[in-house]
C-alpha cells in the first residue's frame, strides 16, 4: 500500500513538473511573438532593430533573473517590501530540497525557468511603445536595470508573499505584476521621447505611419494567444485538471471577446474593419482576463474581454490625442487593460474586495512610474535617448545596425 502510494506521488509530481516545463516553453514562444508584431506594426525600415531588441531582452531578462531577479522576487522570509535572498541559482539542500521544493509540486530550477520566462515580458512591452526612435544602447541599458530590479521587487509584493498579498491583493498571472509594470515604464518612454517625426501635423492633427507587415502582426498575435495558455494555465503551478481548464477557458473566452469588442468600437468610430485594432482586441482581452483567471466564471470572462475590447480602441485614440506616440498601442493593451483586469478580480469575485485592488494598481503604479522615470532620466543625461533627426529619417536599421531588413528590395512610393 505504502508503494502504491509512493507510486501515485512521483506520477503526480512528474505530471505537474513537465506540465511546467511546457508551460515555460509556451511562454518562451511569446517572446517570438512580440518580435513578430512589432516588427509588423512599424516602419520596414527598422525592422532589424526591432528584433536586435525583442532577441536582447530575451537574454538579458534570462541572465538577469538568474544572478538576481529570482531571489529579489521570491527572498524567502522578508519584510514584505524588499528581500534578497543572495546572487545566482541553487537549489535548496541540494538534490533532496530540489525535488520536495514547493511541497514536491515541481523542482527548483522549474520554477525557476518558468519564471524567467516572464522576466523579459516588461521590457518587451516598453519596446514596442518606443519603437523607430530610441537608442538601442540606451533602450538596453534602461532594460537590464528595469528587469533586473524593478520588476522583481514589485513581484515579490505578490508573488513573493510580500505586503500585498499578506492583504489579499489578487493577481493570479500578471495583469498587473507582468502587464502594467511593463506599461508604465511604456508610458514614462514613449512621452519622455516625443512622438516620431511625421507623426503629427503643425495643426495638431495625427498622421498614421502604417505598419509594413500586417500578416507578420497578425502571425505575431496568434503566437502570443497560443504562448498565453501556458502563461496563465503555467500558473496554476500544476497540472490540476480542474483549475487547469477552467483558466484554458476564461483564457479562450476573453481574448475571442476583446476581438469582437475591439472590432464593433473600431468599425463604429470609424466606419472601416481596422485589422490592427482586432489584434490589439485580442490581446486586450487576454491582459484583461490574466489577473483572474482562475476566479472569474466563463461568461464573466466574455464581459471582462469584451470591455477590455473596447477600452483598447477608446485608449489608443485618447493617446493620439495627448500626442503620446505608441506605434504598436502597448500602452493600451498592457497598462490599460492591465490596471482593468485587476480591478474586475474586485468586481466580478465574490472573494476579493474591490478597493484592496485599487490599492495594488495605485501601489505598482506609483512605485513603477516613479523607478522609470528615474531610470530614463539618467540614462538619458548620460548617454542620450533619442537618436538623430537623420538615423530616424534613414531607418534605424541603417542608422544603428548597417543592415537591410529586407536585402536586394527597393520601396517605392507612387505619388
């Protein structure tokens, strides 16, 4: 009996490892996802530069997440704001404390490669907000600092036991913790850099620069649909059949309805199907649902998506307005939708109280907006942010790099 037992265990526990390892590779691949959609939504002039960046975050938020970023955000015992539990990767008592890690759940290095994964996603979303004409040394240094410190120190007020979650704050997979600490630092970008050239008029009127690539966005968005089911069902931290599939759900059913409420605002604003505000639309949905996943009924999760829908055209219009120049609508989609999906933990849960959740979305806000700013501006007194009027007129790709994104192809313009 006391065999069978011990059977069932080491099944149970093999099953919810690999489950994680799979669902840290599917998150991996959203990585290719955003390269791919940035890439899509900008100029082809910078399309090098663009994917230099999505491959460099990659790497930097890896590494930095292995020398630091893991202990910052899980530091063991602390007092709820800031812990750190040393430098580097070790797992606990050796090979024994490696295996009953996490009540034998997963080992230690899984739950480490899982959450490296999601290291790289804040500065990624910094990058599409201030994509065609940030330094790309600058963009990188700005990033290894975020990613290596902020955004560790901010989880751990959740997911590392901190204050935040002491009071019941919710955030089961990063609308806030991932998308809105990646937003705000979009937000103090794009409006620390100013709008590209061309972008609006001496009249104040917008001028869109479209995108060179909407198939390559569209692959780009069902790439990060597809890597989200291991984002938010990697979350569950097993392979449990019932809160597994529930999240594969609400997931499923937010993101169809961000879609369908994107289209009807886009197609009623301005009277034409917009492509670019449907994809935007899905991963609105998506950001909206991430925080409650795992608490909101199925068709609560269609009501979430589909606001978050709408919320995504109605904030990338009001941006253009304030002249904050997003060329990708990252803004909109992480911090926006992001601070939304935390907040409808507090409405649609019977479980969670809605102003502890406005507590957490003002507590990260104000921490993240503030750590950005201060990041920005010295880099910016130090090594500059904003490349020349010439590099942004000839490309970045030219400009930074000395490549072609599309060698032997001329683009001709027909007046």
């Amino acid at each position: 009996m006391v065999n069978e037992m011990s059977a069932v265990a080491n099944a149970l526990f093999t099953i919810n490892n690999t489950w994680m390892l799979i669902a840290a590779f599917l998150v991996f691949i959203m990585h290719l996802g955003f390269a791919s959609l940035e890439a899509g939504l900008t100029q082809a002039k910078n399309t090098v530069n663009i994917l230099f960046k999505n491959v460099s975050i990659v790497a930097i938020g890896i590494l930095t997440y292995a020398i630091c970023g893991f202990n910052l955000m899980y530091p063991g015992n602390f007092n709820g704001y800031f812990g750190f539990a040393g430098f580097g990767i070790n797992a606990p008592d050796g090979a024994a404390g490696l295996i009953e890690y996490a009540d034998g759940a997963y080992t230690y290095f899984t739950d480490f490669i899982f959450q490296a994964m999601f290291a790289a996603t804040a500065a990624t979303i910094v990058s599409g907000a201030v994509a065609e004409r940030i330094k790309l040394n600058s963009f990188l240094v700005f990033s290894t600092f975020y990613v290596a410190l902020i955004y560790p120190i901010a989880g751990s007020w959740k997911w590392g036991y901190g204050w935040l979650d002491q009071i019941g704050f919710h955030d089961f997979a990063g609308s806030t913790l991932v998308h809105s600490v990646g937003g705000w630092a979009a937000l103090v970008g794009a409006y620390t850099l100013g709008p590209r050239l061309g972008k609006y008029g001496k009249n104040g009127r917008m001028k869109p620069i479209l995108g060179h690539n909407m198939p390559l966005a569209a692959i780009g968005v069902f790439l990060l649909w597809f890597g989200w089911y291991g984002f938010n069902g990697g979350s569950v931290l097993s392979a449990d059949p019932g809160a597994l599939s529930l999240v594969f759900v609400t997931t499923t059913l937010a993101a169809a309805a961000g879609v369908i409420g994107a289209m009807l605002t886009s197609w009623g604003i301005s009277n034409k199907p917009d492509l670019s505000m449907i994809l935007n639309g899905s991963l609105a949905g998506l950001v909206g649902i991430t925080a409650g996943a795992d608490v909101i009924s199925p068709m609560n999760s269609v009501v979430i998506g589909f606001i978050a829908g709408v919320l995504v055209v109605i904030s990338v219009i009001q941006f253009d307005k304030l002249k904050i120049d997003d060329p990708v609508g990252a803004i909109s989609v992480h911090l926006v939708c992001g601070i939304w999906g935390t907040l409808a933990v507090g409405i649609f849960s019977a479980e969670h109280s809605i102003g502890i959740q406005v507590l957490g979305v003002l507590s990260y806000g104000t921490f993240c907006f503030i750590s950005a700013n201060i990041i920005f501006r010295i880099v910016k007194l130090l090594m500059g942010l904003r490349v020349s009027e010439e590099e942004e007129i000839l490309g970045l790709d030219m400009g930074e790099h000395d490549m072609e994104s599309y060698a032997g192809f001329q683009i001709f313009s027909i007046e």
